[in-house]
C-alpha cells in the first residue's frame, strides 16, 4: 500500500473516533443527572440539574456584587416551583441600553430583565408593542432597590463648595464651568478650570438619567418635563457650558472613577455617577485614590434609580413555569434580608425603615440621612424626554476629530481584516455629521489614506476606501503611534488657533507587534507621547486584536494619554467600536 493511501486510511479512521466520541458525549448528556447551561445570557455556565427550571436574569451592572450574592444564596436554598421544580437562577451583567437593544434585536433572550431605571423598560415596550401589540412584561415592573444619581468629586473640592453641609445643585457646578477663572474664584488658583465627565447618555443608564437630572434642575422642575422645556435656550445654553468642560466620556460609570483614580485630581474634578460606584470606590480602591471621593446629591432633586425587576412573560422564549420561577426570585429579593443584603454592596433598601450603616456613611464619602424626602425624587424620563435629552446632548456637546489608525500587515489577513473593514465602516455610521475622522494605515510603513474630514462630507467615501482594504507586509506599530499623534496635535493647535474647542482621539487597532523598528519604543513614549495624560489632550484607545498583540504596551499607550485600552477579537469586535463610540 502506497503512502498516499496509508494517509487516506488514516484520515478516515480518525474520522470516525471523533464521530462516536461525540454520540457517545451526546448519548450520556441525554441520559446524565444535568446539564450545563450555556446562553449569553447565562455566562456563568451553571449547572443546571434534571428537571429543573433555570431563570436567566440580565441585570444593570450597578448591583452585580449584591445579586451575585443574593442568587448564590437562592440556589443554594432549593426553592422549588409550585410544580415541584428546584428553580437555578444565573445573571448576567450588562448595560441598559445595550441589554435593551440585544433583547430587542433577539440576541438576548433572558427569562427576567433589570436594566437601572424604567426608563428603558418603557422604550423596550413601546417597541415591543409595535411589533406584537402587546409589552415585553404582563406586569408592571417591580423596584428592586435604590441607586440614586448624583456627582463624584474629590472631596477636598466638594467641601471646598460647602459639602455636607451647604446644598449643591447642577446650577453651582454650571456656574462653575463657565467661570473662565475656574476654581480661582473659590480661592483656589492651583486647580485650574473645572473638569466634568460623564457616561454617553445614549449608551449608559448613569449617563442618560445624570443629563436628565441636569434639565430638571437647569430647569427648575420637580414634576414631568416637556420637550419643549428641554429646548429652552436658558437650558440648551447650561448644558453648552457643562459640556464645553466636559472631558470624558464613557458606556459605563465606573470607568470614569477608573479615570480618577489613574490619573489624579488633576485630570478630572467630578463625574456624574451613581452613588454606589462611588463609596465602592471609597473603600475598595481607596488606597489608588489621591484624596477621597465625596458623593454629591444634587440639591434640586434626582433620579432615585430603582432598578426595575420585569418578568419578560410575552416573550415567546419564556415559559409559564419559568415566569413563575422569576416572579419567586422576584420575591426572595425583595424580602427584608435580602434588602438587608443591599447595604453591605453600596446600595439603599426600598424600605427606608432599614437604618443604614458602614459603608454607607460619612467617613466612606455619602450622606446617610438623605432619603427620598429630603431630596426630592425625579421622575423617571419617558420615551419623549428620554430622546429629548439625548438630543439636546448631541447638539451642545463638544464635537470629535477622530483618527483612525489600522494594522493592515499580513497577520491580519483573512478573518481579521475582514471583520475590521466592517466594524470600523459601522463606526463610522455612528459618528455625527459634524464630527471630524481620518484614516491612517500601517503595515511596512505609515500611509494616510484620508485627512481628517467633515463626517457628513466623507463618510459614503472613506467606508469604501476602508472597505477596500487588504493585509500584508510588516507592522510599523510604533511609528504609526508617532504619526497619529502628530497629525492630531497638529489639528488641534490649527483648531485652538481658530476658536475651536473639540475633542480628539485615536482609535489604534493592532493585532500585533512592531517588526518595522524605524521608531523604537522608548522612543515613541519619550518623544511621540505626553509623560501624563492630559484631560483635553489627544487620548489613545487601543484596541489589542487577537493574543498576539502588545497589549502592555498598547496599554501603557493608552494610561499616558487618558485613553483605554481595548481587547477584540473578530466575534467582539463591533462591540468593542460600540463602546469607543461612547467615549467620544
């Protein structure tokens, strides 16, 4: 038998030992005590046994510590279904607005859901509605407990503005960031011109719930807003003045005290955040911290977020059993332990009868004895005030010069740089009319295939050029690095020269490290890049596609510019440029 057959056989005979190995697999999962659940909406990939009733539970982020432990505890006591099945419960954590939008494009399909606040419940409906005349959820939603809204900030600088003690409102940090002498006028010169941040009110629960907060109290309300009131000019111009100074963005909250801690008082002096995140930070991190963080209730009122419990029972993929099962989880968390629970992961009880203690206290950066009745509760956005808000934000915030930088070497063939092509021509869907983007390539040298240009004028054109694009050649990583950065500098002293005050950055994706050696490392950081990031400065947000990428000093790239770091790959990668379009 020649050689050739020899192999053939060979192939055939492996072959056929995979084939039954997997029946076999298959045949004792079918005949076994359990299963392993495997759903996006069940990362953890429990165990669920024979007969049992799983409920997945997609959950906002803010209370991931409190409900890991609460469903811990549930499974652990067996509480059954009144059919007599053991109900397993497994959470996700997300983002509101992202688990909304998977729930409705169905990529998501969780049992229960629990975004931060009901405002995105009455979005998700309102779309559910059109489509099958009915909303996701039978039921109202219940409250779960309470996060409310406010602002972080150093607390030498709150107590600088009279905190505890004095009321600080959305009206004080305005005037504040209008005030050309900046902290000056406090008497203290050394802290420059004030510094904000916040999440992307079209990305993020804290985000859309913080701009909605700043209207109310811009505009004097307590009770329902108009959009008409929204528009008011004395209202567009104060939130003009908050995002002229406004530095930092971001699809998650914690991500701008992530900011704080790296870079210091002198990056950013407050974000609007939810109160948990903030003595979380306080206690958790507190030895990264410059000072403390002191967490501000804003004196005109806010959003008590509630975190909405909705059992998603018009929903196709969920069982009578399995709603069920959710509403006696539903139950479980609600009952005084559990509520209890609450305190010890940064969050309020619904029942104010509770009395809280550490950490929810002075010494860890919150007042204790504000409640719903000494700050006054806003109402919730509904699907109106909710675009709105986001529409107004779009118009008075600072506009974007984007460059976006692209390892096109021959690594990234095949799979890579075809899901790159699309991801980023996606992107580039998503940017404002009035925003600003380039294009640079990379791979045996630096090659700028488009300045930086009007979205509106060159959009239809730049997503052909990049989906165009083909892989070969080496990586010039660190000279890539350099170019960038001296175009953007370039554009923004052209800018400043000009009157205009924007913001800039750089979207690096890599998949790889550099093999060119034009520009060596140490010289890229000592000659390309700032020795500390700067809040108005050129920020970097590297993307590390695929294991083979320099990720520590893509990393490095990305802390001394004030930007973040990303890891993709091609199954993530539209997600990850879903979150950098948040950030600027």
């Amino acid at each position: 038998m020649n050689r050739t057959r020899l192999i053939f056989f060979g192939i055939l005979a492996i072959t056929a030992c995979v084939i039954l190995s997997v029946v076999a697999v298959q045949l004792f999962n079918r005949d076994g005590d359990s299963e392993t659940a495997v759903t996006p909406d069940n990362p953890q990939q429990i165990e669920v046994p024979s007969g049992s009733v799983l409920v997945t539970l997609a959950s906002s982020n803010t209370k991931e510590s409190w409900l890991n432990q609460v469903v811990e505890k549930f499974n652990a006591a067996q509480i059954e279904t009144s059919g007599g099945s053991p109900i397993v419960v497994s959470v996700s954590h997300v983002t509101s607005g992202g688990s909304m939008n998977a729930i409705l494009d169905g990529s998501s399909q969780p049992t229960a859901w629990s975004p931060g606040d009901q405002s995105w419940v009455d979005q998700a409906n309102e779309t559910w509605r059109q489509r099958t005349n009915k909303p996701l959820a039978s039921q109202s939603c219940a409250p779960t407990i309470y996060a409310p809204l406010g602002f972080a900030m150093w607390q030498p600088m709150a107590e600088t503005l009279g905190w505890p003690e004095t009321p600080i409102g959305w009206d004080t940090i305005v005037e504040l960031a209008a005030d050309p002498e900046g902290w000056a006028s406090y008497g203290r010169p050394e802290w420059g011109e004030f510094r904000f941040g916040h999440s992307h009110p079209a990305y993020a629960n804290s985000g859309l719930l913080a701009m909605t907060s700043f209207v109310y109290g811009i505009a004097g309300k307590t009770d329902t807003l108009t959009p008409a009131e929204i528009y008011a000019p004395a209202v567009e111009e104060a939130m003009r003045q908050l995002e002229e100074n406004t530095s930092k963005y971001g699809r998650q909250s914690p991500a701008l005290l992530e900011a704080m801690a790296q870079q210091g008082p002198s990056y950013l002096h407050a974000a609007a955040v939810p109160e948990a995140d903030v003595v979380r930070f306080n206690v958790e991190r507190g030895d990264e911290l410059t000072f403390p963080l002191a967490f501000i209730f804003p004196a005109g009122g806010t959003i008590w977020a509630d975190h909405p419990y909705c059992i998603l029972d018009n929903a196709d993929w969920v069982s009578d059993e399995q709603a069920e099962a959710a509403q006696l989880f539903l139950d479980y968390l609600l009952a005084r332990e559990q509520q209890e629970m609450a305190i010890d992961n940064y969050l309020r009880p619904l029942n104010t009868s509770i009395t809280l203690h550490a950490p929810m206290n002075l010494a860890n950066g919150t007042d204790p004895s504000v409640t719903p009745s000494t700050i006054a509760p806003l109402p919730s956005p509904n699907a109106d005030v909710s675009t709105a808000v986001i529409d107004l934000f779009n118009i008075t915030k600072r506009k974007a010069t984007i460059l976006i930088v692209l390892d096109v070497s021959g690594s990234m063939e095949g799979e890579r740089i075809r899901t790159a092509r699309d991801a980023t021509v996606e992107f580039l869907s998503r940017l404002d009319a009035n925003d600003e983007v380039g294009l640079l390539i990379f791979n045996d040298g630096v090659f700028e295939l488009a300045p930086a240009s009007r979205v509106g004028d060159v959009v239809e054109g730049l997503s052909q050029r990049v989906a165009g694009l083909v892989a070969n050649g080496n990586t010039a990583l660190y000279e890539s690095v350099c170019t960038a950065v001296q175009t953007a500098t370039t554009l923004q002293s052209d800018d400043l020269a000009a009157g205009e005050n924007r913001l800039y950055g750089i979207i690096l994706l890599s998949d790889g490290e550099d093999t060119v050696g034009n520009v060596t490392e140490n010289q890229m950081f000592a000659t390309c890049l700032p020795a500390n990031a700067e809040a108005d400065g050129v920020k970097i947000f590297p993307i590390a596609f695929g294991e083979a990428a320099d990720q520590d000093v893509l990393n490095r790239i990305a802390n001394v510019t004030g930007g973040r770091l990303f890891t993709a790959d091609p199954s993530s990668i539209s997600n990850v440029y879903l979150s950098i379009s948040a950030e600027q």
